[in-house]
C-alpha cells in the first residue's frame, strides 16, 4: 500500500505540469486583437474541410488564336478604298460593313462595291488607308474570332507522356491577375524543342469575357491526379518554412483571437496546400492577413482580458482557470511579501512552482521508504525451532 503511493503521486505531479506546461504555451502562442486591429489587418477565414487535392505540374506558355477562326477580308475587284470604317481593336458582327471599295471600270460615277465581315470578332490587323489602290490578291484587314483560344503550355517530354487528350489545366495570365482560367486539353504540338526538352500541349480555352487575347504569358498548373476526401487549406494561409509550418486557427471561444498552430505538410499544388497532422474538419484558419498575424503579437487586448470578458471570471495570466484556491494562493502571498524576495516568488511561472513541488514531495517519498528498508533491517531475526527431545 506505501509503494502504491509513490505512482499516484508522481501521477498527479505529472498531470499538474502537464496543465500547466499547455496553458504557458497557450498563452504563448494565441494572438488576440482587438476590433481595430482585425479591420486593419483585413483578417479574413476559411473552414477546413475535405475536399478533392489535385496533384499538379507548373508549366509557361502563351495565348494563341485559333486559326480556323481567322479571317481576312477583301476586294472582288481591282480599285480604291473610298470608306474606311474600322480600326484594330474594333469589334464587329457578321455581315457588318467595314470599308468600301470603288471600282476602277469606267462610269460616272463609278461602281462601288460594300466589303462586310466575314465572321464576328476583333479587328486584329488592317493593312490598307482611305484612298489606297487595292487588288483582289492583297487582304485589306483580319478579323479574329476569340471566343475561343488554345493556351499553349511547354510541358517536359517525360511529363507528356502521363497527360492524355481531356487532361485540365487551371492557368493564369499575367495580364490578367485576378482572372482564373480553366483549359482542356486537345492535342500535342507535331514536334518536340530539342533544346528545352519540351512538346506543346494544346489546349481549348473559353474566353467568354473577351479578356484573352494572342500572344499574352501564361502560367499552367495540369492537374495530373486527384485525390478525395483530403483536408487542405489554401495556400496564404501557409506561414513558415522548412520544418516549421504553422497557420493561425480562429479561437473557437475567444472573439478576435487567433492560435498559432503548427501542421504537418503533404502535396502543395497552385491553389492548396494539404495538411496531414495538426488541423481538423471545421477549423477556421486565416488566409488573408496570416502573415501580418506573425507580428501582431504586442495587441492591445491581453489573453487574460478577452477570457474575462469571455467568460464573465477571472483567468490567470497565461489564459488558465483561476480556481478558488489558486486565487487564495495569491492573495495570500501578496499579502505576506515583506519585500525580502516574496515579490519574485510572484513572478515565478507556474511551471517553475510545479515542479519545484514534486521534487519536494519525490524528496519526502525517498526519506520514507530509507527509514522504511532500515527499520527492516535492524529487526532480529526469527530463532529456529528447538529439536524435540529423542
């Protein structure tokens, strides 16, 4: 029963630096502002879930127009143009007029014939003035329909070889930053670059908003595989590096308070990053000012503060419950310091006081059970029974 003792209490000692040793770091890593400083920092929040992760490979290339879709307009008949009506950039429809053409057959006056568009679509190129001399073999100007594009990637011979015609490609254009572009891919370009090592991959691009146009940069993340059911979060919600990743979780109790939370990392691809350990289904990390997080650590609102006013009692200053008798304790203390050091013993951390206490309550265990093994020692021993007379 003496011995049974000594588990329990280490047990206990235990259990109490353990409590300890996560309200310090609680209170160590918890950020809490104030309604100021969540505007100012524009502090924004998303729900983890799990969600499909597509495996991706980054790849450069260009916009290009579609060249079934480009049309050059004119003249049945030798001439000059006495009407010019568009421009390069102009937008036309089908069967607009866009110049006019007087004939060089002789009347007065002479005949003149009305060149329409061939197609809808942007005037890309007019190579002809008001009163230039034309010909039936030289096109007056081109017209491009860019309701459609290729977006053309340059993709590693040996990458080519796992995409298959239908892959998706998730691509952004320089010129367009906050736009976001989804491509199918159709076909592989006839040849490969000898020097780069790379092939085109072709693929069919929606330009519904008539944003895209030829020869603009373009960025590809190919999806290559996707995986269900993966908890991940967007990728500016990532701070740190190499083997020390954190993001900040949304406290769920405290209002403005933010917890510095470290994970594990798997596959990062353009968009997400994801998260094998340290993050469940419903937490709300901080995406949009994550990074600002990192030095917002001298708040105007303490941890003690907010779970005050939280919960409505008072908390120890490193965020843990203040119980009756850690808070007679205090009291107690404050009112006997007589200025001979009682006034550091204040300031010492919780931790410091537990474990001070189970070396003292480990000392007394040591003394008993020596005294215990002495006493057991020094007693004499048992005679042996006298024989019995013959």
């Amino acid at each position: 029963m003496k011995r049974s003792l000594v588990p329990l209490f280490l047990l206990l000692a235990c259990s109490g630096l353990s409590h300890a040793a996560e309200d310090a770091k609680r209170a160590a890593n918890t950020v809490v502002l104030d309604e100021t400083g969540v505007k100012n920092l524009r502090i924004e929040t998303v729900e983890v879930e799990e969600t499909d992760f597509e495996a991706t490979i980054f790849s450069l290339g260009r916009i290009e127009a579609i060249p079934s879709k480009i049309a050059a307009v004119s003249s049945r008949i030798p001439g000059r143009i006495i009407e010019l009506k568009v421009s390069p950039g102009d937008t036309v429809k089908l069967g607009d007029e866009v110049a006019k053409v007087e004939s060089r057959q002789p009347g007065d006056p002479p005949p003149v014939i009305s060149l329409k568009a061939p197609l809808a679509g942007l005037v890309t190129h007019v190579d002809a003035r008001l009163g230039d001399p034309i010909d039936p073999e030289k096109a007056m100007l081109e017209i491009t329909d860019l309701s459609e594009v290729y977006a053309v990637a340059r993709v590693p011979e040996h990458q080519a070889g796992r995409m298959k015609p239908g892959t998706v490609a998730h691509i952004k254009v320089a010129a367009l930053p906050n736009e976001k572009f989804d491509g199918e891919l159709l076909r592989f370009g006839t040849s490969a670059d000898k020097a780069s090592g790379t092939i085109d991959a072709i693929f069919r691009l929606p330009n519904t908003g008539g944003q895209l146009r030829a020869d603009m940069r373009a960025e590809f993340s190919i999806v290559m595989s996707k995986r269900s059911n993966v908890v991940s979060v967007p990728r500016a919600a990532l701070q740190g590096e190499g083997g020390n990743r954190f993001v900040y979780v949304k406290d769920f109790d405290l209002p403005n308070a933010f917890v510095k939370t470290l994970v594990t990392v798997g596959e990062i691809n353009d968009r997400f990053v994801e998260i094998t350990n340290g993050l469940l289904p419903a937490d709300e990390v901080v995406t949009r000012g994550a990074y600002s997080l990192s030095f917002a650590g001298a708040s105007s609102v303490s941890l003690k503060e907010a779970l005050d006013a939280a919960h409505g009692h008072e908390h120890a200053a490193d965020g843990s419950e203040l119980t009756p008798e850690k808070k007679a304790a205090m009291e107690g203390k404050k009112g006997g310091g007589d200025g001979h050091g009682h006034d550091e013993e204040e300031g010492a951390s919780p931790l410091w006081k537990y474990a001070t206490g189970v070396l003292f309550v480990l000392l007394l265990l040591s003394i008993f059970t020596k005294k215990n093994r002495g006493d057991e020692a020094e007693a004499p021993a048992p005679k042996p029974a006298e024989k019995e007379a013959a």
